[in-house]
C-alpha cells in the first residue's frame, strides 16, 4: 500500500506539462477560489456548513470533488485563542518536523496552544457546485486523509492525477479514546471524474504561509478544535 510520502514523490516525479495541466483542473475546480467552510464536530460525527454565526447540516452522502492538487498540510501555532504562527504548503512537498518550528510561548493553555498539525481540503459538492474548504486537525481525523492518499496510490495504475479527478463520500465513524465516544470523518472513493480541458493557468499552488494573524472561530481554542475532537 502506498504511504502519502509515495504519492509525494510521484508527484514530484511529474514533468512539467503534468504540473501544468494538473494545476490547471485544480484552478478551474476551485474556480474564482470562492468557497464556504465545512467543519467535521469529532464529538457527535455531524459534519455542518459554517455560514457567518450559523451552521447549516451538511447532506449525508454528498459526492464531493477532491482537489489533491490545491489541498495543504501545515503547522498552526495557537495561543489563547488566535493564530500567531502558520506553515502552509502542498501535498507535493514533505512538511518539516513541528519540533523545528518557531517557538511563540510563552503560552496561555499549554495543553492546547503551541503548534499542532492540520490538513486543509478543498472540496466541490457535484450537485450544487459549491466549493467546501475542510480543515482536519486531530489525529484521527488526519490519519483518515492519509488513508485516502493511500487508496489515490492504490489506484494510480488505473487513474491519471492530472486528468480525473477522485470524487469522495465522507461519512463519520465512532471511536472510543480515553473512556470517551468520539468520531472520525471516513473518506471513500466512490467514483473518478474526468476533468474538462482547463485553458489557462491562473495561479501557482499554495506553498508557504507563515506567521499569519487571525481570530479563533467563536467558541474555540486550538488547532485540535478544527474538526472539534484532540485524539
């Protein structure tokens, strides 16, 4: 079985008209890059819809376009509640480790601040045509994503990255940790979608975003709280 460290060198491996046309479906998937928040609540398995103050309940079921092209992997540094640090870049590239990153203490939680990892998808709901941003914080809920690159490995032989895009299913799985009942987000690929021929490119993949200032979503604290469970 392929690991997500394999389906970085294979995409490193590309040569550049690969590159091109790849970035290209990932451009005109995200389209004018407008998109709404998705979020995962690790603690009842709900997946919603954040709209403003509100949280809409996302459909069961839904088939969502996966845009392995624009998703990241990051570090995000918490403290008290606001993000003073940030390390964003592709899944073409291997983060550094977390432990080399810049310290911002010191820190009001030490439980819950300092740096943590986080994945960001960026999804598109084939039946309305809305594009989803999904940040995946716990551990559980990343060791999911990786699962997925894993099943994208798997079936490379019979799929072209640059050319069909996977189309995805997330449903929510019980787990317990430490006494208590908690969920996963579980990634299924239900269906590959070939992708139109793009005609420009219009902007790069993100690759570095660092010290970045912003506000906590009300009500939480932490870079586990972005799919609402710390395993």
């Amino acid at each position: 079985m392929a690991s997500k460290g394999d389906i970085v060198t294979r995409l490193k491996s590309f040569t550049p008209a690969q590159l091109r046309a790849g970035l290209k479906t990932a451009n005109q998937i995200r389209g004018a890059n407008l998109y709404q928040i998705l979020k995962f609540d690790g603690r009842s398995g709900v997946m919603v819809i954040r709209d403003g103050q509100k949280e809409v309940r996302f459909p069961e079921g839904a088939k969502l376009a996966f845009d392995i092209f624009s998703s990241t992997q990051g570090h995000v540094c918490w403290n008290n509640g606001e993000v003073v640090g940030q390390y964003d870049k592709s899944f073409f590239e291997l983060l550094p480790d977390i432990a080399t990153m810049e310290d911002h203490g010191p820190y009001e939680d030490p439980e819950k601040d300092g740096w943590n990892t986080s994945y960001t998808l960026f999804l598109k709901d084939l039946k309305s045509n809305t594009q989803y941003k999904l940040q995946i914080g716990s551990i559980s809920g990343r060791k999911q994503v990786d699962r997925l690159y894993q099943q994208i490995g798997d079936l490379e032989a019979l799929h072209d990255f640059t050319k069909q895009t996977p189309v995805v299913v997330i449903e929510a799985e019980p787990f317990t940790s430490k006494g208590n009942k908690n969920y996963k987000p579980v990634f299924t690929i239900v269906e590959w979608l070939d992708n139109p021929e793009p005609s420009t490119v219009t902007s790069p993949v993100n690759t570095e975003v660092q010290n970045t200032q912003q506000k906590a979503l009300p009500g939480k604290k932490g870079a586990a709280d972005a799919d609402s469970v710390a395993d």
